[in-house]
C-alpha cells in the first residue's frame, strides 16, 4: 500500500501519494477566494514540491463547487492600511513591494523543477487565471469558466495574466479577455489552448490528470525536469539561445543513471526503474 504524506496548512491541504503532490485550494466556503494566507501558502507549497525529491509531478485542483472566485476583496480593501506612510512615494513603494511579492508567490509554481499540472472545475476566476497560467498544462470539467475579471473592479490584472496569457492563446484572444471581462466556457477553453483536454465531470477531470499525473512521475525525474527547465526557458529566449542552453544542459545532465536505466529496461522489455 502506497504511504501517503500529509501537509498542514490555513488554506490549502497538500498530500504526497506515489510521487504525485497534490495541491488543493481549500477555501470552499469562501468559494476558495485568494486571501494573504492562501497566496503566501501556495508559494511554500510548490516550494515543498520542488525540494522534495519523492515528488515528481504537482496537480493544482480545488474542493468545493468552483476552482476559485480570485482574490479575496477583503484582502484588496485591507491593503491601504498595509501600506499607508505620510510620505506618499514611500506608500506608493510599498504597494509596489506587495505587488512584486503577489507575482512571487504565483512565480514559485514555475520555478518549481516539477511538472505542475493544473485541474480546474466550476468557475477561474480574475486571480485564478494568474494562478493557472503559471502551471505547465491546464485541464478543466465541462462545467468550467474563465474569465479574467479585473476589468470589472476598475484595475489592470498585474499579478501574470497579461504577460503569460498571450504566449498560451494568442495576443488578440487575449485582449479581447482582458477588455471585455467576457466567460469563456470549456468548450471555447479547448479551442483556444488555454486546456489541453476537457472531462466530463469533476470526478473524470480528477481521474484523468491524475493518470496523466502518473505518466509522468513513471518517467526519469531527471529528464522531465530537463524537459521543463528547457520549454521555459525557449518561451523567453531565442531559438540560439534555447539551443545553446540545452547543449550545456545536456553536457552536464545527459551521462545520469537513468540514461542506463531506461536503455536496459527498453532492451529488457520491462518498465524502467528510478531513483527520486
């Protein structure tokens, strides 16, 4: 029987069970709305995730009716106390140093060495398309919408959406979102590759990222890792540069043990085992 590990946190519940890290918003009578805690314990999550070598592969899912309503409006009216000062540039700084930290806590779910692998239901909501856009793929239930709300409130989303949401579906997609604040159902999701593959139902879209899940963590953690490492850093670099890197990359990494392993279990027919 398989050992499973267990996280205590305010906002999330994160668990460890056969190499697969499962990150859960858990907010579900506040429709999981992103307060200070969850956005501070979401970078200490993916933090674990990534210093834990059992872990192979996160999946980012929520409890309750919806994946999130985005950022809690008490903790957006809270912020002029945050950072009130008599000089107004050193408040102005300070609200600065909490917006840099925000993109932070979201940031740590790419910088993370493992895959993330995003599961959504019910509705994504302003800051939870900041949130799922940091994630390597997206996968969402039928009953799904997004929509980036900001507009909405009178603000700029400033936390990642308008700089990572062009590089998934397109420029002109994405102000069209941005302007309008407009639903985007899962079908549409689908066809603009903002998800990878629509389930029917909460219980499918949990079933199958978590066999995707599986996959993935049955692979050479040192090679998936590489293959992440890599496609992050094409996304903001040139093809030269991208190339070049993985030659280093590969210079460095390639001689491993799972390099062998995967060989003799290819020639042997049998399934590769390797070390976290």
């Amino acid at each position: 029987m398989t050992a499973v590990t267990e996280l205590s946190f305010e906002t999330l519940t994160v668990t460890l069970e056969g190499h697969i890290a499962i990150v859960k918003l858990n907010r579900a009578d506040k429709a999981n709305a992103m307060n200070l805690a969850m956005w501070h314990e979401l970078r200490k999550a993916f933090q674990w995730v990534d210093a834990t070598p059992e872990a192979r592969v996160a999946i980012l899912e929520a409890e309750g009716k919806l994946f999130t309503a985005g950022i809690d409006l008490q903790m957006m009216m809270g912020l002029g106390g945050q950072i009130r000062n008599d000089c107004d540039g050193r408040t102005r700084e300070s609200l600065r140093r909490v917006i840099l930290d925000l993109q932070d806590t979201l940031t740590s779910l790419e910088r993370c060495r493992k895959p993330v692998l995003a599961a959504i239901h019910g509705a994504c909501v302003g800051g939870g398309i900041d949130l799922i856009t940091c994630a390597d793929m997206r996968y969402c239930s039928a009953d799904a919408y997004f929509t980036i709300k900001e507009i909405d409130i009178g603000m700029t989303a400033d936390v990642g959406t308008l700089q990572r949401l062009p590089r998934l579906i397109g420029e002109g997609i994405t102000r069209e979102l941005a302007y309008t604040a407009r639903k985007v159902d899962a079908a549409e999701a689908r066809d603009i590759r903002l998800v990878n593959r629509v389930f029917d139902s909460k219980e499918a879209l949990h079933a199958g990222v978590r066999e995707i899940a599986a996959t993935i963590a049955s692979k050479s953690p040192l090679s998936v890792r590489g293959c992440k490492e890599m496609i992050t850093y094409a996304r903001d670099h040139s093809v030269a540069d991208g190339l070049n890197y993985v030659a280093t990359w590969n210079a460095a990494m390639l001689m491993s043990n799972d390099l062998q392993e995967a060989m003799m279990a290819g020639m042997a027919k049998r399934e590769a085992s390797f070390k976290d």
